[in-house]
C-alpha cells in the first residue's frame, strides 16, 4: 500500500534526519570493519592464488619453473594464522566493546543517545567510547536532513543520501588508513551514471560520463607529472576513482570548484600539521577527506561554489 502522506513525512528533513542517524551508525561499523576485511581478502588472495601457485608463478619466472618449496611453507603458515580469526563481516558478529567484548545490547546501541546515556563509555568496563562514534552520527543525520530541505521530500533524494553516506565512509577510511577502497568509489560511479540516465541528478548523461572521465583523467595526470618531477607516486589510483564519482554524480562542472576546495583545505591543513604538529613530511597525506569537503560542498552549494572559483 503506497501512503504518499507516509512517503512525504519519511522523506522529510526530521525522518531523513532520523535515517541518517541510523545509517551513522552503520557507517561506523563499516568504517572500523571494511579495512580489516579487506586486508583479511588480500592475505587470503596471496595464500590461495599467488605464494606457492604455479599458475602465477610460470608467467613471470619461466614456464617450466616452479615455485621454491618456501613459499609453499609461507602460505601454510598465513592460512593457519587466517583460520585462527574471528569471522567477521558488516553485520556480523553484533557491535562490542573493543577493550572487554561486552555485546551491546539494543538500548546501548541507540545513535547518539545510548553514548550520551553512557556518558562516553562501556558499560560493562568503564573504557571510554570515542566520540568520534555520535560524531559520524550527527553528520550523518544532519547531511540526510539538509538533502531533504534541499532536494524536497522525493525518492531521488534517497540518492543524494546514499552519495552522502559512500563520501562520508570514504573520508573516514581513508583518514584512518589511508585506503579507498574499490567497494565504496566504483558504487559512486555507479550510480553518478546510473542516477543521470534515470534523470534523478539533473545532470544529462554525458556530462556524467565526462565528468567520470574527466575526474579520474585530471588526477591521473596530476600523478602522472609528479612522478616525473618527483619520481614518486604522489596520487593513488584511489583518490582518481573518487574523484571520477564526484565527477559522474555532478557532472563535469562541478570538477573544478570541487577540486579548487579541496586541494586548498588540504594544503593548509597539511601545512599547518606539518609546521605545527611536526608531522613527518614523507608521510602520505590522505586526500580523500578533502575529496569528500569538496564532494559534499558541492552537492548543496553547487552553483555558488562555482561563482566563487570561476567568476
Ligand atoms: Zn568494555
């Protein structure tokens, strides 16, 4: 039974916003388990496909080699050490105190509310719950909010809050260890593309497709010249498919202004940490977060962002 009264009032800013503090949550979760469950895929990867394989072997070392009987050793003692962990994906085992394992029980996993209950922390243990956790929270739930008052009480808002979300995730993954993963910047092309050509982002499918092209071309190039200026890697192949997301889900317009912001709040970010905090300058700075500001900024300031940057 389709209620467009009921529809109208999940779609508005309180029930988007109540969402997004749910869906917080969720991207809390994710951030703290993907890392891991990727790292957990690539040693598995290495065990099963490439250490003590023949078939990855030949290719590269000769066709009638084979692999030394070390590696054969090596992947046995990473597949012991892999079957010792704890299964673990997004939704399982439930959510628990990272100090004791406390499970927390549903009212002690309310957004916002269970940590401002707690005070802050576990309550089996005392060990404080960084608050970080209500942060990611209140985004969230602001950013669905906000969506809703600026896309109106729609389905295709459910897209920008899904784009919110994969930013959001981004940033934070990325900020924590430097990783983009594939699972979260190819699902933002997606539906970049997939949302112009059912005409939900009011951007015409090939400004999407440029702006896919163009995001991930510019920051290739970026690469591509600081490599031979530098001879290093300077832009991961990560920050190239997020930008090419923002690219398709904006349209190749918004590049520039998205790109201008970010670069500039990454730079004085990473001046001031470096001068002030003696961050080590060798160390890679995470541009996603950045990428994420100027992602985010231009979902709601669009236009006035591009007034600003190009006149
Ligand atoms: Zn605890």
């Amino acid at each position: 039974m389709f209620d467009p009264g009921l529809a109208a009032a999940l779609l508005s800013p309180p029930g988007l916003g109540v969402l997004g503090l749910l869906i917080g949550s969720f991207l809390n979760v994710v951030v703290h388990r993907l890392p891991a469950m990727m790292w957990r895929a690539w040693w598995k990867d290495s065990v099963e496909f490439q250490l003590a394989d023949p078939l990855a072997w030949q290719p590269l070392f000769g066709g009638q080699s084979t692999p030394p009987p070390q590696l054969a050793q090596a992947a046995q003692a990473v597949d012991a050490e892999l079957r010792k962990l704890p299964e673990e994906t997004l939704t399982r085992p439930r959510s628990r105190c990272p100090k004791c394992g406390h499970v927390l029980r549903w009212w002690e996993n309310i957004p916002v509310l269970s940590w401002l209950m707690l005070r802050g922390r576990c309550s089996a243990c005392g060990t404080r719950i960084a608050w970080r956790y209500p942060a990611v929270e209140l985004v969230t739930g602001g950013l669905f909010a906000a969506a809703a008052a600026h896309y109106g009480a729609q389905p295709s808002t459910l897209l920008w809050c899904l784009a919110i979300a994969l930013l959001l995730t981004m940033a934070l993954i990325d900020f924590d260890t430097t990783l983009l993963p594939d699972g979260l910047t190819l699902p933002l092309i997606g539906i970049g593309l997939g949302g112009a050509l059912a005409g939900w982002t009011g951007v015409s499918p090939a400004d999407a497709a440029a702006g896919a092209l163009a995001g991930y071309g510019v920051l290739w190039l970026v690469g591509f010249i600081w490599g031979l200026l530098r001879k290093v890697d300077a832009m991961a192949e990560g920050d190239m498919k997020m930008l090419a997301g923002i690219g398709a889900l904006l349209g190749w317009q918004a590049l520039p202004s998205a790109l201008l912001l970010a670069a500039a709040v990454g730079a004085v970010v990473g001046l001031v940490m470096i001068a002030g905090m003696g961050r080590d300058r060798s160390k890679p700075i995470p541009f996603g977060p950045y990428l994420a500001l100027g992602g985010l900024c231009s979902i709601f300031f669009g236009p006035a962002l591009r007034s600003v940057w190009l006149l």
